[in-house]
C-alpha cells in the first residue's frame, strides 16, 4: 500500500477515535476549545439522538411543544464535558436518578414546561457545579428527601406552576447558595 494511504487511513483512524459520535444528521454543531456546541432547537425530535462525546452545550427544545418523552439514563453518560442542556418544551413524563450522575461540569439544566411528576430522591445529588436549574411548569406533586442534596453552587430554582402537595425532609439539604427559589 503507498504511504500516503497508509498515513491518511491512520488519521481517520485516529480522528474518529477521539470524539465518539458525530453530529446528529438533523443538527447543526460548531466545535470550540470547550467541545461541540449541538444545536438542535425546534428539530421535532421524538427522542434524544446519539451524542458526540465531546458535546458541552445541547439544545434540544423548540418553540412550542417538542415531542421527546423520555431521557434514556444513559444518553449522558459519554458527554462529561457537557455544562448546558436545553430540554425545555418537551413531554418529558420523568427523570430517573442518576441521569445527570456524572456531569460534573453541568451548569444549567432547563426542563421547564414538560410533564414531570415528581423528584426523586438523589435524583440532583452531589451536582456540584450547578447553579441554575429551571423546572418550572411540569406537574411535579412530590419532591423527595435528598432531590436537591448537596448542590452547593446552586443559586436559581424555578418550580413554579408546579403542584406541589409533599416535601420530604431534607430535600433541600446544604443548598448554601441558593437566593432565588
Ligand atoms: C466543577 O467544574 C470544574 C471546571 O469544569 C471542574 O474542574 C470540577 O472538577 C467540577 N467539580 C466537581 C465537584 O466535579
Ligand atoms: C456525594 O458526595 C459525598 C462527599 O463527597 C460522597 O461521600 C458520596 O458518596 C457522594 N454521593 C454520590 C451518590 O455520589
Ligand atoms: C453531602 O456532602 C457532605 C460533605 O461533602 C457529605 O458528608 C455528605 O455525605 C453528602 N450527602 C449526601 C447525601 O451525599
Ligand atoms: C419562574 O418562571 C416563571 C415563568 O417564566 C416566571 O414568571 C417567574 O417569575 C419565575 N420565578 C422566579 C422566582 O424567577
Ligand atoms: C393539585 O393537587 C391536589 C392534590 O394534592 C389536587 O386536589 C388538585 O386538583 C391539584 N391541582 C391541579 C391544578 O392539578
Ligand atoms: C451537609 O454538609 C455537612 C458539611 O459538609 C455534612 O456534614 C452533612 O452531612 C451534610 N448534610 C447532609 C444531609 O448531607
């Protein structure tokens, strides 16, 4: 085989190893120091495709109401780098503990305006790194004890136009930055 093949055949080698995945075929991405920016706003997507794992802002919402129902538990788990997700107007029934488990870098979650019934224990725990977090207008009646545990940084939660009845003991444990609930 002629070395010039061989070298090129190494760099696709090479290149499709470092970020696994690439864009969704109905989104527009643009890459950056900190990682692939994955836009699909307003796509009408039914569920959450494949992601780059190198993929820092995800905007899946749309103007009105999108159709994605559900968040797979592992759809994040290749994407560390991830600091925002845009999730709002979906139909999003519910959130299972330890989506978010290991994004460490998340900043804002929006997942207003779905159809979220409850906070599940551990459902945020040790989120660290998130400061804001939009929940607004979802049908959430219950918030566990421990849903909220342990977000140190986090200084904006919206829940209202939610409906909600119980709030377990210590929900809201060591929120020492929260100003604005
Ligand atoms: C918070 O984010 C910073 C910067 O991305 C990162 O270095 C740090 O490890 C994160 N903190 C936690 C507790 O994961
Ligand atoms: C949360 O953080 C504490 C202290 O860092 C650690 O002991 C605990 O195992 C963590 N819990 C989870 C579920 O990551
Ligand atoms: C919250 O953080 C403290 C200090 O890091 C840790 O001791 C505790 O186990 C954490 N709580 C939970 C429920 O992870
Ligand atoms: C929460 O969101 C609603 C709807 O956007 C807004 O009207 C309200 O002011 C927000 N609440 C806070 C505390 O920011
Ligand atoms: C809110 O929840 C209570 C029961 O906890 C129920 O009686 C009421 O109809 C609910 N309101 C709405 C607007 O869903
Ligand atoms: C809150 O944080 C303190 C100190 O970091 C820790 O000792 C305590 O266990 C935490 N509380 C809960 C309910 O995790």
């Amino acid at each position: 085989m002629n070395e010039e093949i061989t070298f090129l055949l190494f760099l696709v080698v090479i290149s499709t190893g470092l970020v696994k995945g690439t864009c969704p075929s109905t989104c527009s991405c643009s890459s950056g120091s900190s990682g692939s920016n994955v836009n699909c706003y307003s796509k009408n997507l039914g569920h959450i495709p494949d992601l780059p794992s190198d993929t820092y802002i995800i905007d899946l919402s749309y103007i009105s109401n999108n159709q994605i129902s559900a968040i797979p538990v592992n759809t994040f788990v290749d994407c560390e780098l991830l600091q925002t997700i845009y999730l709002h107007n979906n139909k999003i029934s519910a959130i299972e503990p330890f989506t978010f488990m290991n994004l460490h870098n998340l900043r804002y979650l929006s997942v207003y305006n779905n159809k979220i019934r409850s906070l599940e224990s551990n459902m945020f725990i040790n989120m660290t790194n998130l400061t804001q977090l939009y929940l607004h207008y979802n049908k959430i009646r219950l918030l566990e004890s421990y849903a909220f545990i342990n977000m140190t940084n986090l200084y904006y939660i919206n829940l209202s136009g939610n409906n909600i009845s119980h709030i377990e003991e210590n929900a809201f444990g060591n929120l020492t930055s929260l100003s604005t609930l």
